[in-house]
C-alpha cells in the first residue's frame, strides 16, 4: 500500500474545532451553579470541567458553541453571548 | 483423499483447512449448506474457530471486517438478496484492504423473487475492489477458496476475494473432490500476520474519513491493487500445482481455440456444457472453442486479447445484464477489443433466474454467431406463454 490507511488515536486534539464556532460562544457566569455536571454530560466534544460550584468552563479552542450546556443548564448560569463580547473571566 | 460431495460442502472442507479464526454468516439459499457445514464442524470440535451468529448479511459482513481488522483470518458466505444487503460493508472492506474471504454461491435478484441460478448478484458487485474467481466444477471451487486466502493475504495485495460458485448446479451437484492433506495447506498457505491490527495495548483508528484531497489517490492505490493480482494469481496457481500437483484456477482458460472460427466466452459452471458442446461440433468439424474467464476482476484483458487474437468470430454468452445496456463481460470484452477491427463481437444474455443452458442452446449461439452482429441477444425468449 503506498498510502497509509490508518492513524494514531487522539487526533481529535489535533484538530481545534474552535475556529467553527459562528456569532456565539457559552458563557459560564459562575454566579448560580449547582454542579450538578450536567453540562459535562452533554457536551459533545467533551471539554467542559470543573467539580466545585461556580467553578465550570469550558474550552474555546474546542468549543464549537453548539448551546447545549446553555440549554441544559438548570439554574441558567450559562449563557450564549455573542462572541464579541468581552469574556468576565 | 477424494471423496463425493457436493460444492457446498468442497467449500466449507476448503475453509476448515484454513483454519479461519471467526466465521460469520446469515442463512441464505443456495449458500446455506456452506455455513451449515461449517457450523457443524465448529460444533464438533474439528475446527477451532469463534461462530457468530448474526440478524442479517450486513451484520455478518460487519463482523468479519471488524475480526479481520483485529488480526484474524475470518470466512463469510452468500447468495443473492443477503449479498447484495453486505453490498454497504462489502465496499468498505475492500476500500479498508482487509483480506476477507467470501463464498458467492451464485443465484438470481428480486423481483421477481426467484431462488435459481445465474450471475446477478456477484456481477451487481463487480466495482467494489474485490477480485472475483468463478469456478467451474466442485475441485476449482475447493481449489479456489485455498487460493483465495494466499492471494488476499498476499502483503502485495491485501484486497478481498469473492470466490463464486453457480448455485444448485454446484453447490447442490455431487463430484468426486480431491481435498488435500492439512500439513499441505499449511505448507502453502502461511499464517495470517497483518502488519497493523486492532490492538488495545496499541490502538490504532481504522476506516478514517479521506476528504477530496486524499480520495482519489486511495481509490487509485485500491484499483492498482487489484489490478497488479493480474500478477499475483499465475505466481500462487504456479506454487499450487508444485505442492497439490494440479493445475486448477488462474486467470482464463483456452479450451481448443487453436485455429478457432468462432469462440464463446464465459464464467462459471455453463463452461462444462461449453466445452461438451466445443466437442461435439469439432467433431463434426466445426471449428469451435470456448474462453473462460476465471478471474473476472481484475479483468484479465491482455490474455483475453492473445486468446483471440485468431479468432475473427466472438460470442460473449452473460448469465447477467446491465439492465438498459448489455452483458457484463460484453461490454468489458467490447472494450477491450476497442480500436482492433476485422473481428466480430457478439453479446448474447441467457439462462437468467436458472433457466437451463443446454448443449441445444449452446448450438443456437453458435448459429446466431454465423448472422448479424448482436449486442445483447437474449437466447430462448418465449414470445408468448
């Protein structure tokens, strides 16, 4: 075979999927939190952390501002902002 | 030993002696006997190899891609409708260039439904990257299947095999089989060692995404793939008659086309009435022969173009149509022929959903092949029932 047809794992961090983001990005205002984790569970690229109240983020180099941690979000703590907006943190 | 028994069952003796690692297969006539026997031998101890059992021909397909990705060698079998259901993974495993060996026991599409022979189903699949063997009697399909695992494990090759076989006519017919001591399979057939493999202590993504600027040059180094085996068969039919003694498979066979005035060309089991036929008119003086393709993908065109080179009347006999055009091996013979004038091609479609070819019918085309120039003739339409 002259091309490989393979590859190592782990290249999903190869790829910072941030840039796909368009007009909004999450943000955790850290004001209401339960941790209840919630958002850990539904993001999809798996890049929200944190494990105190008031303590979750997550990362924008990843981040491609799907909504869902916004949504799911219990006690409205996050929120989507337009990316212009200068982050509080 | 020789023993008498039907193609089916020369298949699945064919596969134990291999000793494949997972067998996966769906029920599906004509093929059934295959697995069947096969079952019983996993079930009797005689063969050391994980049987799964599965809901449909897609799953079957999907498990031997994914026992074949982790190092194993791995069987699977089928006809018809549960072929054309693989059709999906069938693709994928030849564009992942996993060595997995397939038993087509050839038999008609839906609909109408019908359960009979002819070449439909593994014709349907002839663009996927699989090289295709169509045997013509109950030893080649043994031979065939042994052949069939050298060849795709080849670290040259590494592309599926399809090893077809007319349903009922040999997968239900009995013949005297001569099956080979298993110290000599073993001397011809080297244990299955990928070079990369699932592994969890090293894990590794397969069957990735290839965007635009990756795609056309896999499908190219698929297509040269197959297409160097052109080599690779004569070099593995060779070291098959050194240790088993007998010639059996290859690429085509040219059955008394020595000064030849017309010729027939086809695949599978209807070679046999072929060349009863050849011989019969020859003696009456005829000059008649029959060229069979044995490897149908890669099509074997330089061969086919010295076959007949001689010979200025050509008849193209498809147990299959393109439906709206013409026979398969037609149009790839025509193709072939393409830009060389002074010969007559002709492409006649016949025994479809199992209706016989007889000698009389074998006659007819010789006859048809005397008067104009057909592309697509179908041979024994009633014009009224």
């Amino acid at each position: 075979m002259r091309i490989k047809l393979t590859a190592e794992p782990g290249s999903a961090r190869n790829n910072k999927t941030g840039s796909w983001r368009v007009e909004r990005r999450p943000q955790f205002l850290q004001k209401n939190c339960s941790a209840c984790r919630m958002c850990i569970l539904v993001c999809p690229e798996g890049i929200v952390s944190g494990k105190e109240k008031n303590s979750f983020k997550t990362d924008y180099l990843y981040c491609k501002g799907c909504g869902l941690c916004a949504a799911v979000c219990p006690k409205k703590d996050i929120e989507m902002v337009p990316e212009e907006t200068e982050s509080k943190k | 030993m020789k023993d008498f028994i039907e193609g089916s069952e020369a298949v699945a003796r064919a596969v134990c002696l291999c000793k494949p690692g997972v067998i996966s297969a769906y029920p599906i006539t004509p093929q059934t006997h295959i697995v069947e026997g096969l079952a019983q031998m996993v079930a009797d101890g005689r063969l050391k190899c994980q049987f799964v059992n599965v809901e449909s021909e897609h799953s079957a397909a999907s498990v031997v891609l994914g026992a074949v990705a982790a190092g194993e060698r791995v069987f699977t079998a089928s006809s018809s409708q549960g072929l054309i259901l693989m059709s999906e993974v069938i693709f994928n495993i030849a564009g992942m260039r996993m060595p997995v060996v397939l038993a087509c026991v050839n038999r008609s599409l839906s609909a109408p439904i019908n359960i009979w022979n002819d070449l439909q189903d593994s014709m349907a699949l002839r663009d996927s990257g699989w090289v295709q063997l169509y045997a013509e009697n109950n030893q080649e399909a043994l031979d065939l299947t042994i052949q069939a695992y050298r060849l795709a494990e080849d670290s040259r090759a590494l592309v599926p095999v399809m090893v077809c076989l007319d349903g009922y006519v040999l997968s239900h017919g009995l013949e005297v089989v001569d099956i080979p001591e298993e110290d000599k399979v073993a001397q011809f057939l080297p244990p299955f060692n990928p070079a990369e493999k699932l592994d969890t202590a090293n894990p590794k993504s397969f069957g990735l995404l290839a965007g635009p600027d990756y795609y056309l040059e896999i499908r190219h180094d698929l297509h040269q793939a197959v297409k160097d085996t052109l080599k690779l068969i004569p070099e593995i039919t060779a070291d098959f008659k050194r240790i088993f003694g007998r010639d059996s498979g290859g690429l085509v066979e040219s059955y008394r086309l020595e000064d030849a005035e017309m010729a027939i060309v086809s695949a599978g089991s209807v070679c046999g009435t072929i060349k009863d036929t050849v011989d019969n008119l020859r003696a009456e003086g005829k000059k008649v022969g029959l060229l069979r393709i044995i490897t149908y993908r890669p099509f074997p065109e330089e061969l086919i173009l010295q076959a007949l080179a001689k010979v200025p009347m050509v008849a193209i006999l498809d147990k299959a149509i393109s439906l709206g055009a013409t026979g398969p091996i037609y149009a790839d013979l025509k193709a072939a022929f393409q830009g060389k004038p002074g010969k007559k091609i002709s492409g006649y479609i016949a025994g479809l959903g199992g209706r016989d070819i007889t000698p009389d019918t074998i006659k007819e085309i010789f006859q048809q092949l005397a008067g104009p120039e057909v592309s697509n003739q179908f041979i024994g339409l009633k014009s009224s029932f």
